[in-house]
C-alpha cells in the first residue's frame, strides 16, 4: 500500500485500475472506491464563504478529471463550498449532492449552517461511508479540517511519535487541519476492500493552478 503523488497527466493512469477495467479478470467482489476532493478557493467576502470565480473554474476542471469515472453516489460536508465543489460532477450525472449533516437540521440542538464547524461533518459522513454496498463509486466533497480525520475514521492510521507518516506510508499525519499542506487541488482515493483489515490510500493533485 502505498500513498502517491501526481499531476494532471498521470492522474488518469492511476483512475484506471481504481474504477476497474471490463477486460480485467475479477477475483471476488468489486472494492469500493471512495474519492475524496477538497473545495476550491473561496469568496471570503460572502459569510457562507462560497467558491469564487477560480473556485468555480477549479470545480470544472475537477470534474472533467474524473469524468470517466461511474459514481454512484456523492456526498459532500455541509458547507457550501465542499458542496459547490461537487456540483459539476453531480450534474454531469443527474445524481443528487447529499449533504451530512444536512444544513438547517439540528445537531446538539444548534442548526447546521456555514458557520458550523466543518469537524461535525466527520462522524456523519463516516457512517454513511461505511454503510455503503460494496462496489461502490463515491465521490465526497470535503474540508481541510475534516478530510483527515474521515480518512481514519475509515481505516487509515494516524501518524504518532512512535510511527510517523513516512514517505510513501499510507496513514494521515494528524487528525486536523494543523498538518493540512494547504493548496486546493488536493484528491484522495481510498479503496477498500471486503475483507481487508487496512483499506489503500492513494493522493493525487489533478492540477496545481487554474488561471
């Protein structure tokens, strides 16, 4: 297991093997895929900080990445954003965008908006993860603070003093948004297995600027 890194050009090699191929003998049941995207850039000008022009242009660009790929279902955190992100895609496939937790319902007796933070999202959208049949194809818009921390919550180790994340380890080096390394064209691809005690991380950058 390995975690990678890659550009637009090779991102499309690497998509190949995680959607399965029609001439590839199989050997037991389809892993479910689970595709992780962190939102584009922001209008901070707006409270529910919502994506900007080059958000937007990045959220196409995104979605003609993984164009070929079958999803299934799409998800997203509450946020407007990491909900924005996905829209494209979602579209694309007249599929819906499933929002956890979903904005205006109560959680702890405060109602979900923008200003929540993105961390409550993490056991919502784990739960849903795991509950999906497997075989999967799903494609989840995330945030900064919570994509480590689900990633986890789904089998991936963390880091600790003992055994950090080496290079080409596949684990998270922390659970917030204290290590994240910044930059919006971040993708994750975890892949699981039925059966498998530790699922395969795979990171990818699918484009470093859009003009």
């Amino acid at each position: 297991m390995q975690m990678r890194h890659a550009r637009a050009m090779t991102i499309g090699l690497l998509l190949m093997p995680a959607v399965g191929s029609p001439q590839a003998p199989q050997q037991g049941p389809e892993p479910t895929v689970i595709y992780f995207v962190r939102h584009g850039e922001v209008d901070p000008s707006s409270p529910t900080f919502p994506l900007s022009d080059a958000g937007k242009r990045r959220a196409s660009a995104f979605a003609r990445t993984v164009s070929n790929v079958d999803f299934t279902l799409i998800l997203s955190s509450h946020t407007t954003r990491a909900r924005q992100m996905v829209e494209p895609v979602a579209h694309e496939r007249q599929l819906p965008v499933r929002q956890l937790p979903l904005p205006g319902a109560r959680l702890e007796g405060v109602v979900v908006t923008d200003s929540t933070p993105s961390r409550v999202a993490v056991q919502p959208l784990v739960d849903a993860l795991r509950a999906v049949p497997q075989g999967s194809r799903v494609l989840v818009g995330v945030n900064s603070d919570n994509i480590y921390a689900l990633l986890h919550g789904l089998g991936v180790r963390s880091a600790t003093a003992e055994h950090p994340c080496n290079k080409g380890a596949t684990c998270v080096p922390c659970l917030t948004n204290a290590c994240f390394p910044g930059g919006e064209d971040q993708l994750w691809i975890l892949v699981v297995v039925a059966g498998s005690t530790r699922p395969t991380l795979i990171e990818l950058r699918y484009g470093a600027t859009v003009p």
